[in-house]
C-alpha cells in the first residue's frame, strides 16, 4: 500500500462522523460480514460539483439488518399539512362604537357608571348640562311660537326656515330627534339632555365622572359588540403561504379545555413583524353567551390539504448537505444509489418529493448518515487512488 493510502486510511475514523459507532458498524463488522460493502460504482453522481461527488454503495442484506437499515417506499398521495399557531382574543373593530359628545357641558347625572357594564341600543348613559343646548333649545321654542304666528306666505315661509334651522342645530349635537320633537310640544327648554348609548354591547372604557366636564370630540363612553370577536394568530414566515382567506380553523382555548371553536380565516395581514418573523391573521369567531373575552390565549390549528399528484417519503431518507438533498435508492441487485432530489413541503414526519425519485421506488430511511459516509469515502478513495503510479485501487471493507 503506497504511503499516499497510509495517511487516508489513519484518517477515516475522524471523517466517519467522529466516532467509534460509524467505524465498528460499516468497517470492522465481523468476519462473515467483510466485504458486505463492496465494489463502488465510480460513476459519480452530479449535481454537487467536482468536490461533492457521491458514489453507490453495495450492501449485502445481513450488513443492512447489522447496521440498521430501514427502508421505505415512495407513495403517490396527499401531502396533509398541519400550521399551529397561537393567538389571543380581540374586539370585532367594526362593532365598536363610541359616545363623543359635540358640545361643551358638564354632567348632571350618570346612569352608567362602571366599565364592564351591559347596554342596550338608546339606553340613557348620562344627563349633560350645557348653557349652549339651553340657548339652543330656547332659539327652537321662538321658532316654533314665529312658525305658528306667522300670517302671509313671506312670513311663514321665513318662520319655517328659522324652525328647521333650529331643530338641524339640534341634530347636529346628537340630539335625538324624539327630544327635539318634545321640547317643541312642551315649549319648555330643560336643563339637561340625557345622551344615550349608540350601541348595545359592554362597557369597555368609561372616562367620565359624576359632576365632570365634558369637552367636544372626548370619548366619553366606547362600547364594543361581543356578539362576535376575532381571534389574531402569529403565522411563522415559512407558514405564510398556506393561511389564506375563507379557511376554517379549529380554535381551543385553555379555559375550555376539550372543547373546540370552530372559525374562518377572514383576513390575512399584508405585514411580517421584523422582530418575530412572524405574519398575522384574523380569524372570526361566534360568541354566544359571551364566553369569549378579550385578551384570551388561544390555540389554532390550521389543517391544510396536500397535492393530491404529489411523491412523499419519510424525512429520514433525505440528507441535506447544504447544497443539494440526497436520498439512496436500493436497486435489485442490492446497490444504494444516491439521488439528488428537489424537495418540497414537509409534513409531521412525512416530506414532499417534487423532482429525483419515481413512485414505487424503496428508498434508505435510516442510518443514512452511515451510507452517506462510505459513498463520500469510496469517492474520495477513487480520487486518491488516480495519484498513484499505477498502482491497483482495491478499499472493499476498507480494512
């Protein structure tokens, strides 16, 4: 043996996956097991450039079953993906609604006077004095009693220009139109005008107090529809893809445990946090009873059918070296032939083969890594071996 072989061979237990493991099983097996893996194929497969060439490996049934070799067959079926994600529980923002007062006034009274508290569409929420409504309201009853008076068609044309110019101030300060019908029956301005809730729903912010100041455009109630919440989820980047609109997911949710929500994916953010590199999308759910509240944690599950024409095989027969993905292939005659592939979704255990394998073909699903080693050691050998000086390259059990 030429010293050039000397120095390969003192150094294959460091290239053999550092450690004895790789060593005892693909090279000092015993004596009925030498030459299980024999005879490379120097026909070096492409698609990993000069440097990064894979040759076949023979081996011999009992060298399989001694090492552990597995295989498994490549199937033509659906590639059912499934997406967690987790989320929390949020306001619907389209049955928001807000009570902002456009006048100046104080308040005189409050019918509603804690947050959390259920309210009903026109429910009186407060009494607000104002010295504006006062003279607002008086300017409608002088209008009315001028509208009433008024004799020639002048007269009552401009009377009635006056009154509809009041009761149009009026409304314009959110003043129900019943309240302003009442004070032109009455003819008696009141002190107070009690402002109603907008909307039925909770109490979710309450910023005004008994005796209080209110000044115009400040929200004094905001009141959200529980009817229906969303839930938003975090979608991980390379998950984006398969989260789209009108999708149903399943929704559980710890204080319910067993229990599952069924929802629609509505909407997915055109955003990626740059922090989390994460996606989000917001999922519409049903509330009766109100069980679900703000803020809650909740987690979803996104199932995602496969391409139903689409090759699978277990995530274990593929080696990934960076590069270009591997996967051996067992012929008849017992050859392991490495194939480059082009790989495609993965799933639980289970991975997508878009180019490189044929259906029915049975593929290496463990100790790949240890056929991988031999492969790269019979192409590294065939490379030394080309520097001597004629002399016969024969490596069979690498002894």
């Amino acid at each position: 043996m030429s010293n050039k072989k000397q120095i390969l061979y003192s150094v294959i237990p460091l290239v053999l996956a550092g450690g004895a493991v790789g060593i005892y099983s693909l090279q000092a097996a015993p004596a009925e097991q030498s030459g299980a893996m024999e005879g490379h194929n120097h026909a070096a497969m492409g698609g990993g450039g000069d440097d990064d060439q894979l040759n076949p490996v023979k081996l011999t049934d009992r060298a399989a079953r001694t090492i552990g070799v597995t295989f498994a067959t490549v199937k033509r079926k659906p590639l059912n993906r499934e997406v967690r994600m987790v989320g929390t529980v949020e306001y619907d923002e389209t049955r928001l609604a807000n009570l902002n007062p456009k006048i100046e006034g104080w308040v005189e009274r409050l019918y509603v006077d804690f947050t959390g508290a259920p309210v009903r569409k026109g429910q009186p929420l407060l009494d607000l004095y104002s010295p504006k409504l006062v003279s607002a309201q008086e300017e409608l009853i002088l209008a009315r009693r001028l509208a009433d008076e008024a004799t020639g068609e002048r007269a009552e044309r401009n009377a009635r220009t006056l009154l509809e110019s009041a009761r149009r101030r009026l409304a314009y300060w959110d003043i129900p139109a019943e309240q302003i019908a009442r004070i032109e029956e009455t003819g008696q301005p009141t002190k107070t005008l009690t402002l109603r809730s907008p909307a039925t729903g909770i109490v979710v912010e309450k910023n005004v107090v008994e005796g209080g100041r209110i000044m115009p455009g400040m929200d004094v109630y905001k009141i959200a529809d529980l009817s229906t919440v969303w839930v938003e989820g975090e979608v991980f980047e390379k998950d984006l893809s398969l989260a789209t609109e009108r999708q149903t997911v399943e929704v559980a949710f710890d204080a319910y445990p067993g229990e599952v929500f069924d929802g629609v994916i509505t909407y997915v953010y055109p955003t990626v946090s740059m922090d989390s590199r994460t996606g989000k999308v917001r999922i519409e759910l049903a509330n009766p009873g109100l069980r679900l509240r703000p803020g809650m944690y909740a987690n979803i599950r996104l199932a995602v059918p496969g391409n139903q024409q689409g090759l699978s095989i277990p995530r274990s027969a593929v080696l990934f070296t960076g590069e270009r993905a591997v996967v051996f292939v067992r012929h008849e005659d017992g050859v392991l032939m490495p194939h480059v592939v082009t790989t495609g979704l993965v799933a639980s255990h289970e991975i997508e083969i878009l180019a490189g394998l044929e259906e029915g073909q049975r593929v290496v699903t463990s100790a790949s890594f240890l056929i991988d080693a031999e492969s790269n050691l019979g192409a590294s050998m065939d490379a030394m071996g080309g520097m001597d000086d004629g002399e016969t390259t024969d490596h069979s059990g690498h002894e």
